[in-house]
C-alpha cells in the first residue's frame, strides 16, 4: 500500500530511515498512500503545476507516469524519464501536463545500490496562496485507554517531532473527552512533546453524541485563543496513520472558494485484513445504507483508481471527519442519539461536499467483529429521528415492513431481547420530542444494556461449544423451496414444531434461520472476541413480541405521521447551545 517491488532486493536500511534498492531493484509509487490524485486535487484546491521531489543517495532511473481508468483498464502514461544521481540530497522532476482525471506516480529503478529516503509532491504557490488552517482534534473515548494512548504517541513522535511535519506542528491541538472519567493527562502526555498541545476534558457518559458535542463546544471556547478552523473528529478504537491528519491539514489549506465549507472524510480499513477498505463515504438511503467503495482491496493501481471515481455520499463517519467550524454554530449542533446515527444527521445537515482522498484513512475494527445486543434499541429509533429531521421518512406502510421484518427476523433466532430492543425503542420515538430531550442519556443507555444480551466466555455458558456446528452454520443456505419457506412463517421458524436437535452453535452475525430451525437450544458465537451467549427456544416469548408487534403496528397507524412532523418542527429544539449546556451538566467543573 506504501510501495511495490519488483523481483530485486528491496530492504529496508539498518541505522537510518529508508530502502536499499540493490542493482537492478524497482520500486513503484503507484500505490494508495504515494500515489498523487491529481484528478481531485485539481477539483477541489488552488493547484498549479505538479512537482515530485525525491531523497536518495545513489544512482537510479526514475519514470514519471499519469495513470488513469477507462472502461474499467487501467491505462499508464509515460511522462518522463531520467537518470539521476544523488548523494544524498534532493533531486525534484516535473509533470508536464496532463489530463484532468487519475493519479500521477513514479516508477525508480536502482543501476547501483541506492537507498531511498522518502519524497513529496509539490506545487508552485507561495505561502501567501495558501489559507491558514488550524486543526482541532475531537477525539471521544469510552474506556478504550490502550488505543487512546497509543494513537497519543504516535502523533508525538511523528507530527510533534519529526522536520517533515513542522509546518503543521503549530495548527493542531488535541481534544480528548473522556466518558468514563478513567484517563489522566499525564497518561496521554508521556511524551513531552504533547504536554501543551492536548486537553482531557472529563464528561459523562452521554455517548458518541455527547462526546463529539462536548468536544465541539470546548473547540469553539477556545476559537479565538487558539485560532481553530476545523474539528477533526475521530474515534477512540482506531489506528492512526499520521500523514493522513497532515494531508488532511494541507488539502484544506488550498481548498478553491467554492469548496471551502467542505467536509473531509477519512476510509475505513480493516484491522485485521489492512488493505481491504469497509468505506469511503456512504449513502443515507433513508437508513438502507450504503458504504461506498466497500471491500476494496487497495494493494493495486486499479483498486486507487476506482477510489478515483467519485459517487453521492451523504455522509462521512466520525471515526475520521473534518468539520469546518463555521458550520459548528450555537444553533447547529449534533443530536443527543447517544451513539449511531448522529453523524448521519449532521452530514444530512451540512455537508454540501465531501471530500474523499487515497491516503486519508483509519484502521478500525470492522463491524460484524463488534456485536452489541444494544444497538438494536438504536437501530430503528435513530432511523426514525434522522429521517423525519430531513423528510427522508419512508410512508407507514413501508416502515411497518421494515419493523416487522426486523423483529420477526430476531424471533426467527430466538433472540427474543433482541427483538424487545427493537420495539422499545420505535415505542420510545414514538413518545416526541420531549421525552428525547428529557432523557438522562446514561441512565437510559443502562437500562438499554441491561435489555440485551451479554458476550461471556463460552466456559461459563450453559451451553458446549462445537467447532464443527459452527462450520457447518457458516455454511449454511437459506435457499429452499416455497412450502418449507411458508412452513417457517407460519410456525416462526419452527418455533412451534417439535424439536429435532437439542443445542445448535451460530455465528452472532448473518446467521441463517435454517441453522437455528427446530433447535432447542442455540450458542450464539461471536468470533472476533471468543465469547457468546445462549439463546432458547421460547414460546411465550415469541408469542409476546409478536404481540407487541402487532400493537405497535396499530399504535404506527395512528401516530407516525404525527410524530414525523413534530420532530422535523422542533428538531432545532436539541441542537441548541443552552440545550446541550444543560444536557451535559457543563456548569459543572470539568479538568483540562
């Protein structure tokens, strides 16, 4: 992702940063992170003519080249090529001028041992061309210390310490707000460098919402002492690639007028596969959303260059998001939905543009390894809110649809409190607007927790762990003909029927209801942490949420339309300044 090779030597130097190319070894640049996307950079910033410029000591033939995509090729311009010879010190090349679209790159091939030291791009503006651009970092955490301190670090080694980032050292100032109260400052300022650039600001537990908020509102405070012009939001369970908070940095320092309101949104790649890309930028879709660019493997030109393409987003996420504080006003503040589905809403709100960039990214832990039964509360009841805030709310009968197919589904799988999450919280939108603003976001959260499922050990479950009934559910299809599919409905998958197995074992996510069918009792297996919880064939249970089903579904006839409106009359209500004060207690004292 940084470079490829060819089959000669290529290994890094002992001693000194860099990569020793013996004779004859090649590396290309054409790659996420060293790729230039001159297509976008020249879209959206004040660009002129493209410079690149490379450190090395030795002797080497470099090619410049302009890569670009048509009807799905990828086709390779040959701009230039020298000889250059170094020892040392910088040698820069030009790229003449080419089309508007793609990505330039380099291609250098050893004649003798050389060791490459690094390089930039670079262009002609003087500093005066360029806008002053401050960076505040909002960072909201929940006991996630390790990653948290470890990010800290590393920006105090890269970004604080090293010469290449030191035009960018003084613009950035770092927020760490702290929902669980559990961080010390002197734990996130190990390193010296950092003592005066961050500030732990100590915050009930009211979510990603009210964390973000919180920070926001403490960014704006101190708008004038330090002279901030964008928050750079970013979740507390991610791995940071520096050079993604500089380019950030640099690209809105060069935005065109008409682009200056935008917003940056950094990809997310997996943790534990770090080249496959989950998203960049998604699609609201009035809550059928859609990642955009999900599962691309980004180890090949082809890969960046359909990053290239750009495709209507309507948001991008909070685990990397710059925000210009122009649009963070007194009466334009995020949502208190506690967690999912407040940077959906903000984006609806504001984001005119959004710009996506190779190289801009985090690391994150893909979703299906972070099983919450929670989040069911959320699922549907922030869809609600996000929708009816901008119009986007489906009509009651394709909304009665989706609820039912949702709740029926965690019948299906005997995951009854699921299931009870769900109808809770559409009941609880259905309570206005009020009772949303009432709420003590905490207190609320730890009833919700308490409705759900709890991941343990398999070993302290009522339950035996097979590998092979595992396999055997992952492999599991759906596809059966019409009389066994109605047979499932009518009896909620078996429910009703006599039992053929005593215990099944499924995974937590996209489980397939033929592997629960008929089985008393189900292990639910989450992977990722090696834990689970037990589910069983219950049928009161599934009798009662069918029930509540069936009254909600009545109660949605009489009061949906209603309560729509009063959300998208009143929403402004909750994104006020003096709201938020009083929703996070911040006259009480807080530590920085």
């Amino acid at each position: 992702m940084y470079f490829r090779r060819n089959d000669g030597k290529v290994s890094y130097t002992k001693g000194e940063p860099g990569i020793l190319l013996e004779e004859d070894a090649a590396v290309y640049l054409d790659t996420y992170f060293n790729g230039f996307s001159i297509g976008k950079w020249r879209k959206y910033t004040r660009i002129e003519q493209v410079n690149l410029t490379l450190r090395f000591r030795g002797k080497a033939r470099v090619t410049l080249l302009w890569n670009e995509r048509s009807r799905g090729q990828v086709i390779k311009h040959y701009l230039e090529e020298k000889v250059l010879e170094s020892d040392g010190g910088e040698v820069s090349l030009p790229f003449w001028e080419s089309g508007c679209m793609g990505i330039y790159s380099a291609d250098i091939l050893a004649l003798e041992d050389t060791v490459l030291y690094g390089g930039y791009y670079w262009t002609g503006l003087r500093e005066e061309q360029t806008d002053s651009v401050r960076l505040a970092l909002d960072i909201c955490t929940f006991r996630r210390e390790e990653f948290v301190k470890r990010n800290m670090a590393l920006l105090g080694k890269t970004i604080f310490e090293k010469e290449m980032y030191r035009e960018l050292r003084g613009g950035v100032r770092i927020y760490v707000v702290d929902n669980a109260g559990t961080l010390e400052k002197n734990e996130l300022t190990a390193d010296s460098t950092l003592e005066n650039h961050i500030c732990l600001i100590k915050n009930r537990n009211v979510g990603g919402s009210g964390g973000f908020t919180r920070g926001l509102l403490e960014i704006r405070r101190d708008m004038e002492k330090y002279g901030h012009t964008h928050a750079l939001l970013m979740d507390d369970d991610i791995v940071i690639e520096p050079e993604a908070v500089f380019r950030t940095w640099r690209l809105l320092s060069l935005l065109k007028e008409e682009y200056k309101g935008a917003f940056v949104g950094g990809a997310m790649l997996r943790l534990d596969f770090p080249y496959l890309q989950t998203e960049s930028g998604a699609a609201w879709n009035s809550g059928e959303l859609i990642s955009r660019k999900q599962g691309v493997d980004l180890r090949s030109i082809e890969a960046c260059l359909f990053n290239e393409i750009e495709e209507s987003v309507d948001f991008a996420a909070w685990w990397f998001c710059a925000v210009p504080l122009s649009v963070v006003r007194d009466d334009n503040l995020p949502i208190p939905v506690f967690i999912r589905g407040d940077d959906v809403e903000y984006g609806l709100r504001n984001a005119k543009n959004i710009i996506a960039l190779n190289g801009i990214c985090v690391w994150h832990e893909p979703f299906e390894n972070k099983y919450s039964s929670a989040m069911y509360y959320y699922i549907l009841r922030n869809r609600l809110i996000d929708n009816a805030l901008h119009g986007r709310e489906l009509e009651p009968r394709s909304f009665i649809r989706v609820m039912r197919n949702w709740v029926k589904s965690e019948v299906y799988l005997y995951r009854y409190k699921n299931a009870r999450l769900l109808l809770q919280g559409v009941s609880d939108y259905y309570r206005g607007i009020d009772w949303l603003k009432e709420q003590d976001g905490e207190t609320l959260h730890g009833r919700v927790m308490g409705g759900g499922y709890r991941l343990q050990p398999v070993q302290e479950l009522d339950a035996v762990f097979d590998c092979g009934m595992l396999d055997r559910a992952l492999k599991d299809s759906d596809s059966y003909r019409l009389s066994r599919r109605v047979l499932r409905r009518t009896t909620l998958n078996g429910t009703f029927l006599k039992p053929r197995r005593r215990q099944g074992v499924v995974p937590t996510v996209d489980t397939r209801y033929c592997s629960v069918y008929r089985t008393e009792k189900i292990l639910n297996y989450d992977e990722a942490s090696r834990r689970g919880f037990v589910t069983v064939r219950d049928k009161k249970e599934a009798r009662a949420c069918m029930r509540q089903l069936r009254r909600l579904i009545r109660k949605t006839k009489r009061v949906y339309r209603d309560v729509n409106r009063e959300y998208r009359e009143r929403g402004r209500e909750m994104m006020r300044r003096d709201f938020w004060e009083r929703y996070l207690g911040m006259e009480e004292k807080h530590e920085k």
